[in-house]
C-alpha cells in the first residue's frame, strides 16, 4: 500500500545518511513505500530495515512493505531542541505500533484543537521535502 506523499518546501532538517544498503529504502519512501527488513532465517520483521537480522546475526533477508496504519502507543511534546529543528517548535515525537507489529518512533502530525491519546490509529505518510523523503504519523480522523 502506497503511503500519502505531500510535497513539503526547503530541506529535511536533518538528511539520514544514505548508504548502499538503505539507498533502495529511501528511494522507495520517496514514491510512498515504506519498507522494513524480513530475515529469510527466522522470518523476524525489524524496522528500521537491517542488514543483519537482530534476533538470528542471519545476513539474508527480503524487503516487506509496510501497510502504514498503526496505533499511537505513547508520545511527548518536545519544545526545545536543536537549531536543525527549530521551525518544527514545538512538534510531536510519537512510538507507534504497526498493523505488522513494528514498533517505531517518528514525528506525529497532529491538527488544529486535536490532543493524541495513547491507543489513537495514526496512518503513516511520507512528506517529501527538496532533498528527499521522510516518514511521519498524523492521527487518522476516525477510530478504527
């Protein structure tokens, strides 16, 4: 399933540094897919994609993508941070729990008057800046 892709001016404020392993990860995002590593040895799913499985030391795995709704299992709101992150100030950092069952942490988007509340379902997307893709919550409009 393809992720929701908003078009965001300027730069990420902080680009993820991109090697030959994560290079096809990224290129993925960027066209709405976002993608965890499935070790071929023991079937263990890791997100983010590894070369090495974490669970077996296996070097085997295939890529799954993944489905992109997930609950919000806990947050903060952080209102100082590095000058990188300044213009976000203050913004949502989130730990969410995908439909695979990955555990993940990324900024959360959340609208006007809205408050996140532990077990809300948020739907991944990926904002694609200038110089390339990042993937972030927002709380989806209905509960599922």
């Amino acid at each position: 399933m393809n992720l929701p892709v908003t078009a965001v001016p300027g730069l990420r404020p902080f680009a993820p540094r991109i090697d030959r392993f994560s290079r096809h990860f990224w290129q993925q995002l960027e066209h709405g897919l976002l993608l965890a590593s499935r070790c071929t040895a023991c079937d263990w799913l890791t997100f983010p994609p590894k070369r090495r499985c974490p669970r077996c030391l296996a070097d085997q795995f295939k890529w799954q993508t993944l489905q992109g709704q997930g609950t919000l299992y806990t947050f903060t709101r952080v209102h100082a941070g590095a000058e990188a992150f300044a213009a976000w100030l203050p913004y949502w950092l989130a730990v969410i729990d995908t439909a695979e069952e990955v555990r993940l942490v990324t900024r959360l988007l959340v609208g006007p008057g809205r408050e996140p509340v532990p077990g809300m379902a948020v739907q991944l997307a990926v904002q694609k800046f200038e110089d390339g893709p990042l993937f972030v919550a927002q709380l989806e409009t209905q509960t599922r």
